[in-house]
C-alpha cells in the first residue's frame, strides 16, 4: 500500500501518520479500499486495514474514527473507538490515532508539536462553506491553550480545482476567489476546497511557512479513491494521525 507523506509532518519522529491511496499500478475497482460500505469484499477490506495500520506501526485497537456528516463539529477524544455526528477529531494523548475517510473530501492532518496535541479533519464542500477547518483550529486554541503559530497543517489529496465542477446551488455558496469558470461553459464553475481551506486556516493565525497543501487531485489521478470519477464504484482511502509514546 502507498502512502502519500507530507515533508512538513516528517520532520517529526514522535507522530505516526499517512494518507492512504488507491495504488500506482491498481488491477481491481476497490484495490486498497478501506470502507466496508461501499460494497467490497469485507474480508479483504480488512486485510487492507490490518496492511494500512501495521504500515503505520500502529494497532487497529488504537484508532478513533468517525461517522462524518459533512458538518463543522469537532470532537475533542481520549479513547479510541467510533465516533458520530462530527467531522473533526482532536486529542492530545498518546497512542491515540485519529482517522478520517475520503474519497475527494480534504483530509487535513494538523500537529503541534510544542503541546502534542493532533488533529484529523474531514472537510467536503458542505464542511469546508461551514468553516470547519478554521473552527477545529480555533477549538484547538482554546481547549488546549497553544499559539496558532506553533502548528503544522497538511491539507491532503482531494478533488482539485482543475475537476471539481459543481453547481450553482454550490458555487453561490462561496467567494468567487475559490472559483474558475468552465472553459467552455461561463455558467458553470470549478471549486477550490484546497484553497478555501488553507484560507481558514490563516485566519485562525497559523503561519503560511507550516501550511503543506498536496497539489494531488483525486479526480484526475488515478492512484486515489474519487467518488467523482467512478460514484458507486469508488473505494475510501484513509488519513490517520497520532502522537507515539
């Protein structure tokens, strides 16, 4: 299985984390797939989980995941286990591995590394317009007390502005910085999460120096996971983050 790493997040040793993806030379529709609920074979996505999770040293027993919603919650976490109605998860205690799933949605993985405190954070359209990823480091801020400045930020593989087309219903919904329009259709628009989500993330006075933003689309890019691209065909992909003893 490969991952896809951050040159930021891998400057520090104490934190284990990856971003799953589909695979260079894939053979099958949900080769490397993670989710049980998209109609794999249960057996094999749970050998593709025990693969992801040992590539990461770590133990499935130590995972906290979520079931997301596309909404701008967040969730501060001490125990592992599955989680609802959240799209963020935070913790600060070790051996605790923090999870989300995608498949064109922004991953972002977010670490200080003067509080080790971690974050995971799923943001789709929906999150992103709600300003999730602004408000996970805002909770951040003040539950654990920390400078903005300290963290880093890893804004992951999702759909790029180059494909992600989407309605006016969607587009009206956010500033025309974050939009290109279509080259042959002035009506229609292509969106920026990637973007927008940086965006929220200075706001919340985190320093553009540790900001890594992954120029991979999902759409386009056939190593990864894109409902976009394949719909009821597409696997999920993981990005996981957590601080090591």
């Amino acid at each position: 299985m490969q991952f896809i790493i951050s040159k930021l997040l891998s400057n520090y040793k104490n934190i284990a984390y990856g971003i799953s993806s589909r695979g260079l030379k894939y053979t099958s529709t949900f080769q490397n797939n993670l989710s049980y609920s998209v109609g794999d074979d249960p057996e094999m996505v749970s050998e593709n989980r025990n693969i992801f999770y040992s590539s990461l040293g770590i133990q499935k027993s130590q995972v906290v995941s979520l079931k997301q919603i596309h909404s701008s919650n967040s969730l501060i976490v001490e125990n592992p286990g599955e989680h609802y109605n959240a799209d963020a998860i935070i913790t600060n205690k070790s051996n605790l591995f923090l999870q989300v799933s995608i498949a064109d949605c922004v991953p972002i993985l977010i670490y200080d590394p003067i509080s080790q405190v971690v974050a995971a954070v799923h943001a789709g359209w929906r999150g992103t317009n709600s300003e999730i990823a602004f408000k996970s480091v805002i909770k951040i801020i003040e539950v654990y007390n920390i400078k903005s400045k300290n963290l880093i930020a890893f804004i992951g593989p999702s759909a790029g502005e180059c494909c992600y087309e989407v309605g006016e219903e969607t587009w009206k919904k956010f500033n025309t910085k974050y939009l290109k329009k279509h080259s042959f259709d002035l009506k229609k628009r292509f969106l920026n999460v990637k973007k927008a989500n940086y965006d929220q993330l200075l706001k919340a006075g985190m320093l553009k120096n540790n900001i890594e933003v992954s120029q991979y689309c999902t759409i386009c890019d056939n190593q990864f996971h894109s409902f976009r691209r394949d719909g009821k065909n597409s696997g999920r992909m993981f990005a996981v983050i957590g601080i090591r003893v």
